[in-house]
C-alpha cells in the first residue's frame, strides 16, 4: 500500500523549498523503500532548485543520505529489510561496455527506480540524482543502496552519498595522489577539504589548500592541509611554486569549477603533472587555454565524477576508516537541521561558514 511522508520540494525555479506530503509506491521489482535517517544539503540540490540542472520541476530535493532498508521488491537480493545503508547516485548496471571491461566506476547505464514518487494530488515528481532524500522514506531503485557497518551515524555516513566521495575520490581515485607527492587542493568547502582528507590519507607530503576565505582555509589545515594560500591576496601559481621548489605540484585538484580557478589549477602542477576537476561547472562555462601549453607541459587532464567511485568498494572501506579513527568524516557536520530548515541551510551556504548542514529525521 502507498504510503504518505514529509519531504522537501523545490517547486519551480528559484521558488522556496516547501514541506509536502508525498506518496511513496510500494517497491516494484529491483526497487527499495528506504526509511531516511539523516541527508546532507548539498550544493547540487541548490543548483536543482536554481533550475541549473534541468527543468523537471518539481524535484524532491536531497540527496546525500543514509538509512534503513524498510521493503524491497521481486528479485532484490543484495539488500534486505533492515540493513543500514548509503543511498548513491550511481547504481551501476553491469552490462555496458565500461562495467564489462572492469571499469564499472565509468558506468555508462547507472539506474534508478523505474516508478514515480507524487504529490497528493498525483504530481509527479523528479528526485534530486534519483534519490530525492529530504524525505522521511524515499524510492530508490536497490542498487543504489549500499550496506555500511551500522554502527556510524547515520549523519556521518550519508555524507559518503556525494560530496565527501567526490573530493576524497578525486585524490585517491583520479589523481592517484601517491605516497610523498605534493598536492594543491583549489576551492576549500566541502568537497575541497574532502580532496585535502583523502591526499593525507594517500601520503601526500605537503598539501597546500587555496581559497579566498581565510575561514576556509583555517579549517582546511585542521583537515590535513600542511600550507595554505590565499588567492585574494597572493598569485596563487606563484604561491604553490614556490611552496614546491619552483616546480609545481604533483597533483592540482580544482574544486571550484570555473574557467579562472581551472587555469590556475593547469599552471600551478609540475610538467607532467596531474590537474583533476572535481568543481562542477555551470553548463554556460567556456574553458580558453593555449593548445602549445596543454601540449608542451604534458601530463594529465581529468576530471573526477562522484570521485570515480564505485559504491560497494569505497563506502564500507572509508566507513572502516572512520570508525578505526584514521580520517573523521565527523568534522564535515557543521550543524543538524530537520526537513523545515533546508532553506536557511541553503542561505548558510553563502556565509562561507558551513561545510555540511545535515537533516536528521
């Protein structure tokens, strides 16, 4: 039988949040119902309400979750009522070209659920990356629920579901970071002091975070970060120059995603080195570079999307981590919310003093 919750709904662009009632199927086949215990607010979740992302309206927001498993449909196996589990975004389908070549992370066929989530009134609504977790329960398709050891907070290792992932799989995954490289991390919110985590925990020797706001940067060396820059009022290619005898370093991860920080990020590697874009862009944003540079300095170019991740590896290894002590996902938490804050919590984004806030339901 469908069920009635509370859930966030961005209604049209730019338009507050409100808290609905909203309707959740049973779970057909390959499908999860999830009880939600906490979820993130996320940048992407703003850009969803913003209509950057598309015009699906209305969306149920969130995204950035865990929780427990309450029912699943015909032919689920990996997942049974009663597990704790993060949600992510990208069920991969173990079919297409990339997961059949061992490269699942690439997955060119991730899925969600097949049925819709509705307001009372039958309106059908779009979920934020095919979760849409500001939301007492949610339908997912059951591939995107992946088991965790229950004994983290739930507020804790939601976060693992999107930003956290992203920056420390861009230095692990994509950048390869490597036992005494020199790492720039460019952008010091949350995925950014991610990215400063998972270098430190790859071994990095030194890791120099930039950004403009001197705040960010404070909380970037409780982090991890070793050197810090602020590119308000230093040249910050100059900056990590000079911090790694004059020859760049190893690995520049840019996560702020725009046309000025990428070209910092590209000159301030060493040759040979190694940029990753983790920053998302708006999709307006035009990149100008010399071609003779990108030639004559070598190297990589990535980008890293969701941190190249593959749920079932990551999730239960950075869990372990964090329960064994070794990184503390915890310091992403700056406040917890419920469903009826999401709209301050987007205001707080602006203020520069927030790495995560968190609805707990």
């Amino acid at each position: 039988m469908p069920q009635h919750v509370q859930g966030v709904v961005a209604p049209g662009k730019n338009e507050p949040v409100r808290v609905e009632t909203i309707v959740i199927p049973d779970p057909g086949p390959g499908e999860a119902v999830v009880k939600v215990q906490a979820c993130g607010v996320c940048h992407t979740d703003l850009h969803y309400k913003q209509g950057a992302i598309n015009d699906d309206f209305p969306f149920l927001l969130g995204h950035e979750a865990a929780g427990i498993v309450e029912s699943v449909g015909e032919g689920v196996t990996d997942v049974t009522p009663g597990d704790f589990v993060i949600l992510n975004w990208r069920a991969v389908c173990g079919n297409c070209r990339a997961c059949t070549r061992g490269r699942p992370w690439y997955c060119f066929a991730t899925h969600n659920a097949q049925q819709k989530m509705t307001l009372l009134d039958g309106t059908e609504l779009s979920p934020a990356l095919g979760i849409g977790a500001f939301a007492e329960k949610t339908l997912v398709a059951a591939g995107q629920c992946t088991k965790v050891d229950p004994a983290v907070a739930p507020e804790v290792a939601g976060l693992l579901g999107c930003g956290v992932m992203a920056g420390i799989g861009a230095a692990l995954n994509t950048g390869n970071v490597g036992r005494g490289d020199t790492v720039a991390v460019i952008g010091c919110g949350g995925v950014g002091d991610a990215a400063v985590v998972g270098s430190r925990l790859a071994g990095a020797a030194k890791i120099i975070a930039v950004d403009i706001d001197d705040r960010k940067l404070d909380k970037a060396r409780e982090m991890g970060a070793t050197h810090t820059v602020n590119s308000r009022s230093s040249d910050p290619v100059e900056a990590v120059r000079e911090l790694t005898g004059g020859f760049g370093a190893d690995v520049v991860i840019e996560a702020v995603g725009l046309p000025e920080t990428y070209r910092q990020a590209f000159y301030a590697r060493d040759l040979a080195g190694t940029v990753v874009l983790v920053g998302v862009p708006s999709p307006e944003t035009k990149l100008e570079l010399p071609l003779l540079d990108v030639f004559g300095r070598g190297g990589s170019l990535k980008s890293s999307w969701y941190g190249d991740c593959l749920p079932s590896r990551d999730f239960p290894m950075l869990v372990d981590l964090h329960q064994q002590g070794r990184i503390d996902l915890g310091a992403f938490v700056t406040e917890t919310i419920g469903l009826g804050d999401v709209e301050k919590a987007f205001a707080r984004m602006h203020e520069g003093d927030v790495l995560r806030s968190v609805v707990v339901l």
